[in-house]
C-alpha cells in the first residue's frame, strides 16, 4: 500500500462521519508520531476509544481536539481503552479524573496493569537483566535496556471486557472483538451499526505491530500463533472499514489482515532456513542479530535490540509450537543459557 504517513503537524481532528471523530494527539519523541482517538457521538457523552500517551502537549490535544469537534472532556461517559501500551491507556486517567468517566479494558491486559502498578522496580529490572543474560545479551546491552525510560503504568479500568461484549454506549452497536497478539488483551471495537472496526495497534495500514514474547524464553504462550489466529479472526467479519490507531484510516480490514499473516509466514520459513543453516543451535540474541530488521543489527540501539529479540523469540516460539524448531539443554549445565535449533 502506498505510503500515506503524513507528520503529526498535519493532522488535524476529523469528522469521519457516522457521529464519529477522530483526533490526532502527539507521542513526543517517538516516530509514529500520533495515536489516532475516536470519538463515537452518544446522547449520554461521548465515548473515546483509547486516550493518548500521557504528557501535557498530549493532554492539551485530546482536550482541544474534542472541543474542535464541539465535544468538551468534561462529559465523556467512559474510555475503551484497545490495550495496555501507554500510548493508548497512558491518558485514560486524566479522562475519567476530569469527566468521572469509566475505563474499560480487557481483562488479559487489566491482569497485566495489575501486576505493573504492583510491581517493585528493582524486581522487574533484575527479572529483565536475567532474561537478557540468558538470551545471550552482551553486559552493556542488558545495562542499557534495564535502565531505559519506561513509562508511567497506566490507571485501572473500571470495567473489564471479555470476547463479544457489547460497549455501554447509549444508541449503537459498539462490540468487543478480542484479538490478543500485539498483547494478551489487545480488542478490536466492531461498530456493527456502521460496518466499521476500530482495530486498535492489531491491523495498521502501513506497519504491522511489535509481537514479542516477555520473558523471551517463556513457554506458556505464543503470542504469534495468538496474533495469527487474532489476524483470521478480524478478516473473517468480512471487508471493514478500519479505523486504527495510527497513520490513516483504510478500506477493507480483512485484505489488511491476511497480508500481515502472510509476511509473518515468509518471516517464520526464513527463520527456520537460518536456523538450518546455521548448522548448530543458536541464542536468542545470535538469532535475532542474524534475522532481517529495518535497520541493520550493528545501527540498533539496545533498547531496540530487546525489542527484536523478543519478536525472534516470539518466531521460534510459534516455529516450537509447530514442531519446527526445539530448544536445546547442550552446552555447560551451569550456564540456563537458551538454545534453539531446527527440529530433525
Ligand atoms: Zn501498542
């Protein structure tokens, strides 16, 4: 598809018709840019899907962008919010703070708020450096990843949300769709009055979203067979209008959908040609540093290389699952490094 990327500067809060809105609110210092809000009209306020990251400048444009729309934040009614990530969930406090509107959210990703507000930062930085090591991390790479910048854990939802659910919005047809992959509780928001689907980070038009897997060596989930199956499951309503929550709104959900399946696809057969040829079992980190990213292994930032390797181990996640590939216990007993080879 054609590149439609337009810089935040040049967005503008929309009226897409059907008494929905959408409004552009910055991510400072990321290249995405912006997280497009929805604004769904109801005579008991408006009901937003998603928030924005949590910064003033952010803050400010959901606030002016609604009122643009002649919508005032005072009255939302509640805030659904696609998944966890802080540039979705980040604000959705200073919603309800401001309207006493509720937050819902899934009830996969409520889990995981909970267990992030909960959670000691000293805890979580040494579980971190312990699955980096044992992906076969260099020293300054885990030091650089477990003391980066994270963001704020975002508010508790005031309601949760399970696969079909219909949204508490007066007068339409507001359906949950659980499309777990980007994350555990990621949902898609089918707006059956007007066939079109709110699809969140799970369908985008130009990028597809970042599936990991944390900690990388975990064996209880494949979030890729999860975002595969997630990618049929939306296809499958048929050719929706889609409004994600970034770059621009497209046509046709479900040829989106299969050409996101597709590229994994290619990217697992590859995986599993370069794990053949390397002849010999390989760390996360080997592997990762050896697979095709946008940028090339050595101009990665480590922060960036976590990140890659987390979608490596979400592959060879998905490859075991299918019986592909395994993980070996060769090497020195003493060392819980993680090895992974092609199945014979
Ligand atoms: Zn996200």
């Amino acid at each position: 598809m054609k590149s439609l990327r337009r810089p935040y500067s040049e967005q503008r809060p929309t009226d897409i018709g059907g008494g929905v809105w959408s409004v552009p609110v910055p991510i400072p210092g990321n290249p995405l840019g912006y997280t497009l809000i929805y604004a769904i009209e109801s005579p008991a306020g408006p009901v937003l899907v998603d928030a924005g990251w949590n910064h003033p400048d952010a803050w400010l444009a959901l606030r002016d962008g609604l009122a643009a729309t002649g919508m005032d934040i005072r009255e939302v009614r509640g805030v659904v919010v696609t998944h966890f990530h802080a540039d979705h969930a980040g604000l959705a406090g200073q919603v309800r703070q401001e309207s006493g509107a509720w937050i819902a959210m899934h009830e996969a990703d409520a889990e995981l708020v909970g267990t992030m507000r909960e959670a000691e930062e000293d805890a979580q930085r040494t579980e971190r450096a312990g699955m980096l090591r044992r992906a076969g991390a260099g020293a300054a790479e885990i030091e650089a990843v477990t003391t980066a910048y994270r963001p704020e854990p975002p508010a508790a939802p005031d309601r949760t949300l399970r696969d079909g659910d219909m949204i508490d919005i007066p007068g339409r047809r507001l359906r949950t769709v659980w499309t777990p992959g980007h994350t555990p509780g990621h949902v898609c928001l089918h707006l059956e009055d007007a066939d079109r689907l709110f699809t969140g980070d799970h369908v985008l038009p130009g990028i597809t979203p970042h599936i990991g897997v944390y900690p990388y060596d975990r064996t209880d989930m494949d979030p890729l067979g999860d975002f595969l199956a997630s990618l049929e499951k939306v296809a499958e309503l048929g050719p929706l209008e889609a409004l994600p929550a970034h770059e621009w709104i497209f046509q046709d959900t479900a040829e989106r959908a299969r050409a996101i399946g597709a590229h994994h696809e290619e990217k697992l057969t590859s995986l599993v040609a370069l794990l053949a040829e390397a002849g010999e079992p390989l760390t996360i980190w080997e592997i990762a540093s050896r697979m095709t990213w946008k940028r090339s292994w050595d101009d990665l930032p480590s922060m960036l290389r976590g990140m890659a390797a987390a979608e490596a181990a979400a592959h060879l996640r998905a490859l075991e699952v299918r019986g592909r590939v395994r993980r070996t216990a060769e090497g020195d007993p003493k060392e819980d490094m993680v090895r992974f080879t092609v199945h014979s």
